[in-house]
C-alpha cells in the first residue's frame, strides 16, 4: 500500500469505486470485528419483528469501510482528523454496496496540510449510507504527519422544543466506564477481516514497527467497539440480553449491576437504531489499551413519526479515554429511539 502526498491530489478528484457484496458471513464478521451483539446484526427474524427489511450491518461496519476505502487511497501516512456518518437505509445480505468518494477540498488547516471527501454507500434500494472524512496528508515541503495529542470538545445547539424529559439530562456526563474487554491485536484482525483492509499499521508487521507510531494502532473509527459491553451483557434489554431466551439473565452475573451504560431511554420507548455519527481522533489506541468512556446527552428531538413509528432523535457525546487518561476520540451519536408508546412527561 502506497502514500500519497498532499501534492499528489486535487479537490474533485474521484476516488475509484469500490463494490463490496454483503453476505450472512459478512453480517457474521462484523459481530466478530466489532463486538456488537445487538440482535438487529445477527438475528434476521427478531430484525424484521421490529421492522427492518432484514438483519443489517451496524455503524461501525459502514464507518469501517469507508475507512478501508479512504485508506486505499490516500495510503498509510496520512491521519483520520474527523469522520462522518449518516445512514439512510440498511445494508442487508444479498446487497452489493458500491462505494465512491470525490475529495471536496483541499486546504491547510490547524498547520496541517488536509483534504475533505464526500463519501456514499448505495445498493439496488438507492443511497444507503454518506460518510465525510478530514485527513492530514504528509507534504514533500512540510514533511510527514505529527500526532494530534488534544481535541476541542464538540458542542451544538439545544432542539428549541426539546421535551422536558431530556432538558433534565442535559449537563450530566456518566462515570468513566471501561470496554467489556482490553484492545487486543486479535481484535484489529478481525475488524480488518470484515472490510478485507489491508493498511499495515493496523498489524504487527515491519512497516508499522518502523512507522512514525512504532508499532501497531487500530483504526481510528474503531472507538464505540473499544467500548463495547461483555457479550454476555450486551442486548435490547440489559436485564434480558438474549431475545431468544428472555429469561437468561446477563453473565457474568457479578457485573451485571455495573453495566447499563450512561445513555437514558426516552420514556416508552424500546428498540434504538443508530442514525448518524461524528468522530474525532486524539492519541492512537493501541493494542493492550483499555478504553474508558463517559457519555452525555446533548439534545433530542420532540416526537416524530417514522418509517419504524413514532421516536425520538436523541444526540449523545461519548468521550473516549485510554487508562492513561489521554482522550482517543470523540463520538457525537444520533439514535433513533422507537418501539413503545410515547409518553408526555
């Protein structure tokens, strides 16, 4: 995999499209590359039980092949600054995604030299997912890129008919809570198995070992996999995890009182699907890192009705840290909250 410079590339340039063709075993590597046992990715009866066309891959696996994608092009040397995510519809077994990307812009920025894509994810339906994606790029005149060691803290403007229930939420960040497990090397292998990514910094190979971050880093979109729950905890339901056994209670059970995340549920509601998301990026995670996360929520929509029925569209700001206590990244997360009957509060 080659790098290219700055001066290698020109805003509207287009990016070669990439076909990828979804399958059950891709569903299946996605569960394995980014721990995610929510039953809408593995389980295609409960999936269309609650409205989906059938199980469909998660955030993580679209931001990680636009990634793979990106990195394709532009080669190892360059840093993810900020992605974007906005998903539109689902990527479903029997789907080709075709991606494509055009570079947008081309500027020097926070003293780096950057490039801006647009990106799309479309199948036989229409656009299922548009990404965006700020890189530094190395330059032959101003050399290769330095770490990014501190990052502003995202913000955005309150929903002027927030409900009253979220305006008590506001302003009240979680406890740090750690990942179910440590970043392993065995982890980044599986996230690259599910997109076929081939960028050597994310294995234990000599480039990264004589790369400017001296050895293997994950990729950068990987932060909400870091922190993901124990399997055994993860689920619809934390007190019944498993839909399919209801009455299975979470394991390990020692921890089960620990867990249940920092995001509230709006009131009645029951199912959430991932809308849209945006990261930045801080210091590498590396393997053997332990990834800490505190999550705040920083707006919500009033009620609308959806293709999936009535919900609200609630933001959330989770901060990514490693047990140094340096920041990873970012994540401002949209959700679609649904499945119940709202309730006026």
């Amino acid at each position: 995999m080659e790098s290219k410079f700055w001066e290698d590339v020109e805003a509207g340039e287009k990016l070669p499209v990439l076909e990828f063709p979804i399958t059950v075993k891709t569903l299946i590597l996605a569960v394995c590359g980014t721990r995610d046992l929510m039953p809408y990715h593995h389980d295609p009866a409960y999936s269309k039980s609650v409205g989906n066309r059938d199980m469909f891959v998660n955030t993580m696996f679209e931001q990680a092949l636009f990634g793979r994608y990106v990195t394709d092009f532009v080669g190892p040397e360059s840093d993810f600054r900020e992605t974007g995510l906005q998903m539109l519809n689902q990527l479903c077994p029997g789907d080709i995604a075709k991606i494509e990307g055009t570079i947008t812009e081309k500027l020097e920025e926070g003293g780096e030299k950057r490039i801006k894509l647009q990106l799309s994810a479309t199948n036989h339906i229409g656009i299922a997912a548009t990404g965006t994606a700020t890189l530094a790029m190395p330059s032959r005149t101003g050399g290769g890129v330095q770490p990014m060691t501190e990052l502003a803290r995202p913000t955005m403007e309150v929903h002027p008919q927030i409900p009253d229930f979220a305006k008590a939420w506001l302003g009240k960040e979680s406890p740090k809570a750690p990942g179910g497990y440590p970043v392993s090397e065995v982890q980044l292998m599986y996230w690259c198995d599910m997109v076929e990514d081939e960028n050597p910094l994310y294995s234990d190979t000599d480039y990264a070992r004589k790369s400017r971050h001296q050895g293997m880093i994950a990729p950068p979109m990987g932060l909400i996999t870091w922190t993901m729950a124990r399997a055994g905890h993860t689920g619809v339901d934390f007190e019944a995890p498993d839909v399919n056994d209801p009455a299975r209670s979470p394991w390990p059970p020692k921890a089960a009182a620990k867990e249940g995340g920092g995001i509230p549920m709006p009131p009645g509601m029951k199912e959430t699907i991932a809308q849209g998301s945006v990261q930045t990026y801080g210091v590498p995670v590396r393997p053997g890192d332990r990834v800490y996360s505190t999550n705040e929520t920083l707006n919500c929509s009033p009620q609308k009705e959806t293709k999936l029925g009535p919900g609200y569209f609630q933001t959330n700001l989770a901060t990514f840290y490693n047990q140094n206590d340096e920041i990873v990244g970012t994540n401002l997360f949209t959700l679609l909250r649904y499945g119940g009957k709202p309730e006026d509060v």
